[in-house]
C-alpha cells in the first residue's frame, strides 16, 4: 500500500513541477514513506533521517544560497510517533500521516516559505508542519486522477480500493494508524483502473488491509446499479474483469474471517482471477488466535483453504504467521506448525512478535523471550521454506503464462509472474516487456523458477503493448523525490 501511496504522492506533486529525481543528492524534497507495522520498519526511518541530514547539511556548506532539500516523513511511522519524531529531528520541514497526503500542496509551501528564510544556515531547523489529521474529506476524492502513464504504471499496477480497519486484533497498529475502515465506490476504482489498463496496464492488484471486507457504493446507473446498495469484493472482481485488455486480478491482504461463498465462488468462475491468495493465518493455536482477537479458530481457517481448493484445486495460497505472541506455549507453537504442515503453503511470510507501543498485546506480562522466538520463527521458516521449494519444484516440465513485467538483472533477460506469483527468469528482447507469454519451466529455485519461452504459441493477447518501464523504488522506505 505505501507503493501505491508513493504512486499517488508523486500525482499530487506533478502540477507544482516535481518529478522524480536519481537521488537525494540533488533532489528539491525528499519524503520517506514509511511503516509502522513492526519495531525493525519504523527503526529504519530514523537512521535514514540521519543520512538526509548530513545531505541538507552539506548542500548548505557547499552553497551558502542552497537550503538543502525539503525533508518530509509521511506513512504511518509519522502518523504514530510524529510529537516524538520532531524532537528527535527538529531538522525536518513536513511530517504527515497516510491520511492527508492530497494536503501536500499547501504543507509545502508553508515549509518552502520557511526555509527560504532559513536559507544559508548550516543546520537550519526545519519548518515542522506537520499534519496527522484524519480528515473529514476522504482523500481519494481530493486526489488527481491516477497518471494514465505507462512509463510510470508499467504493466502490472496497484490499486487501493479499501482502507482502514476495525478488527482490531490485539498485536497490530493499523487501526490506530490508517484509521477506520472505508471502501472506495465501485465507480471511482472502475475508473481508475480503466485508466491503467488504457495506459498498458495487464493485471491489477486490489489492495486494503482488509480487501475482503470491502463494500464500495455501487454506482446508481446501468444495469448493475440500485441505489444505496454496494458491491462487495466478488462483485467488484466481475465487473473489472468486464474491462477489455485487463488480463489478470488479484488482491491482498485478505482476513479469513471475511471470505464469503461470493469469493470462494469467483476463485471457480472467474479466469481473469489468478489462483493465488494471501490468507494469513496469524497462529495455528486457537487460545493464541482468540488472545489474538482474530474471530476464527484454526479449523475454520482450515475449511476456509478447503472450501477454495474445491472450487480451484490448483490455488497457491500464501499467508502471514506471528510466533511469540505474548504467552505463547511450545504447544501453541507447534499448533502452528501442524496448521501449516496441513496446509502446504506455496509461500508465506513469518514473523517475531513485535511489541507495539499501545496495542493491547504489548502490555501484557508474559511476554515471550526473544531467543524463543527466534528459535521458533527458524523452525517455522523451515518448514516453510521446504514447502515453497516443493512448490516449485512441481513446476518443472510444466507450461506456465507469465506476464513480464520486469527486466532480468543480466542484458537479455527478462523477469515475469507466473499465475501463482512466482518469479520466472528467461531470456528474451526487452521489447517482449508488458507482454504475456507462455513458458516451459527450466529450473525450480527457492525463491524463482526458469523457463524457455515457447514460442509459436502466441495467440491474440500476446500483441506487444507500448515499452514498459519497470516500476521504481520498489525495495522497503519508498523515496519520492
Ligand atoms: N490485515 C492483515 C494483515 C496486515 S499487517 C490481516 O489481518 O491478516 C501484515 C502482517 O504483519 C500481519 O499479517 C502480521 O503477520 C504482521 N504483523 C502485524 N503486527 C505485527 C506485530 N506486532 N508483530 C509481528 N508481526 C506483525
Ligand atoms: Fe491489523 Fe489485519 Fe488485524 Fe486489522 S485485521 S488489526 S490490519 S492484523
């Protein structure tokens, strides 16, 4: 979601004359878009805050004129801590939360009056405006239209059509910080993404925290509206798989708790769905689960990855796990790992329990030593890890359609996504980019598979679209500049 939050910083700043810039070297702002979710995430802002500084403080040394870039930190490490933030980095000019981001304009021009007047101070203290509202007005009606630019979406792009959350479960601060939960209408989303696939986009990503409990207003016209009722997430997937030249949907992140047979029942219908899902799981213990406040047990979670491999006995399922919630027994860990040796993941995420500052789970008392934890978190990933390469491994020999979405590291070389999301390597012209092909899968890795392209294979969606850029500043802290 902060990708797509940079994506939209960046449309924002379009009309005052921003453009990306190489690096914060020579850059006029530098905004750090940041996460709060675990201690590690919101630790690495502070150090890059150190970085920048230096950078203003040496752009002021070496011309007295220069008052070095605007520093800004958006997302939701500023939204928790920004009071605190500020006194550790009285140097920076802006610091706003994920809700006020289409407020930019005026917080930089506040900040620019300030430090036009500080300019020539080595050091110089920042502006400090600061916003971390959240706004009666809902930011996407405040935001320009996403740029219909294929240099900029590539082929494959993001989408938030939910925000916020209510659940919350007692380990996480994403209430406290992205707020309540709020779904996009349907229209607004079918219009943005009818733009992105006019500018060359193939597959789309609908994102929320919890992208399955959307509920969009429907809109009121055509055959598919009645006033004042909505669409919900499988209702929405039918109507973007109506767009002409939109080749793949997939969504994240979704709670078990709100699949619904409307859901399970596009995973069988719809082919423009891939067959991956991102079902975290969180515990296979159902005292943590209920300690967790997740409103499932693990048999329900169970006959939920049932329920899909019915309708899709070929869907990759991938999820998120905690190990080390406060109170956490050996035999709670290895609830776990049963869960997961029942499911067999593709792949999955885990995680040490992270204690966050006023989330309930932080302050209870039995908290788990970390050497436990980090002795659990090897046990579980090593399962998970051989279950990803036994994944893989089934590939080879077999036929997969990719996307490619990417450039390979090495001249020649391409990157795409195969249907379950792994990363494919094959060689090819960069002027196949943005385009679907079909492989035979080569080589199975840990993390990749390689292929050949088949060629002769191409039937009518295989015409090249416009050159694609790969996306940028993809890796951790986004840097819009
Ligand atoms: N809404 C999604 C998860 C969003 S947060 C859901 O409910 O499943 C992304 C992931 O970060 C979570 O699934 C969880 O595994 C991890 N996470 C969140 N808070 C954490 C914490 N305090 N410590 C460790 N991991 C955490
Ligand atoms: Fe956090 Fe997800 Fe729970 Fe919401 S449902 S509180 S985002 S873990």
């Amino acid at each position: 979601m902060n990708v797509y939050d940079s994506a939209r910083m960046a449309d924002v700043l379009a009309p005052l004359g921003y453009a990306q810039a190489d690096g914060p070297e020579d850059a006029d702002m530098v905004i750090l878009n940041t996460c709060h979710i675990r201690e590690k995430a919101a630790e690495k802002v502070y150090s890059e805050l150190g970085r920048l500084r230096q950078i203003k403080e040496q752009r002021t040394e070496d011309n007295p004129e220069d008052s070095g870039p605007l520093l800004a930190v958006a997302g939701c490490v500023a939204q928790a801590e920004a009071a605190e933030m500020l006194a550790r980095a009285p140097f920076l000019d802006i610091v706003l939360g994920p809700q006020t981001y289409h407020r930019l304009p005026e917080m930089i021009a506040r900040a620019e009056r300030a430090a036009k007047k500080g300019a020539g101070t080595k050091g110089r203290k920042g502006a400090g405006v600061l916003d971390t509202e959240f706004p009666d007005e809902a930011k996407f009606d405040h935001l320009p239209r996403a740029r219909a630019d294929a240099a900029v979406a590539g082929c494959t792009a993001f989408l938030t059509i939910q925000e916020g959350c209510d659940k919350f479960c007692t380990f996480c601060v994403v209430p406290y910080t992205r707020g309540v939960e709020f779904s996009r209408p349907g229209q607004a989303v079918l219009e943005e993404c009818r733009a992105l696939v006019e500018a060359g986009v193939r597959e789309i990503t609908l994102l929320g925290q919890n992208v399955n409990a959307y509920h969009g207003a429907a809109p009121n016209e055509g055959a598919t509206g009645v006033a004042g009722t909505t669409w919900d997430l499988a209702e929405l997937i039918a109507q973007l798989a109506e767009i002409d030249g939109l080749e793949r949907v997939r969504y994240t992140t979704s709670h078990p708790r709100d699949m619904d047979l409307g859901l399970y029942a596009a995973h069988g219908n719809c082919e423009k769905l891939m067959p991956y899902l991102h079902l975290p799981a969180q515990s296979g213990s159902d005292r943590i689960l209920a300690a967790m406040n997740r409103g499932y047990t693990a048999a329900e979670y169970q006959a939920s990855v049932a329920q899909l491999r019915q309708v899709r006995p070929d869907i990759a399922l991938s999820g998120d796990f905690i190990v080390g919630f406060p109170g956490e027994s050996e035999a709670d860990f290895e609830a776990t790992m049963e869960l997961v040796a029942s499911v067999n993941y593709a792949q999955a995420y885990s995680f040490k329990y992270s204690p966050r500052p006023g989330t309930p789970a932080a302050m209870l008392e039995d908290q788990v030593p970390d050497d436990v934890r980090g002795e659990r978190l090897q046990r579980l990933q090593a399962l998970l890890d051989s279950q990803q390469q036994a994944f893989n491994q089934q590939m080879l020999g077999r036929r997969l359609r990719l996307l490619l979405d990417q450039p390979g590291r090495r001249p020649g070389q391409l990157v795409g996504r195969s249907p379950y999301m792994q990363a494919v390597h094959l060689d090819g012209p960069a002027s196949m980019l943005g385009q679907m092909v079909e492989v035979e899968i080569t080589d199975a890795h840990a993390n990749s598979l390689a292929g050949q392209l088949i060629f002769g294979a191409q039937g009518p969606d295989l015409q090249p679209t416009a050159a694609m850029a790969p996306p940028e500043n993809t890796i951790g802290m986004e840097r819009i500049i």
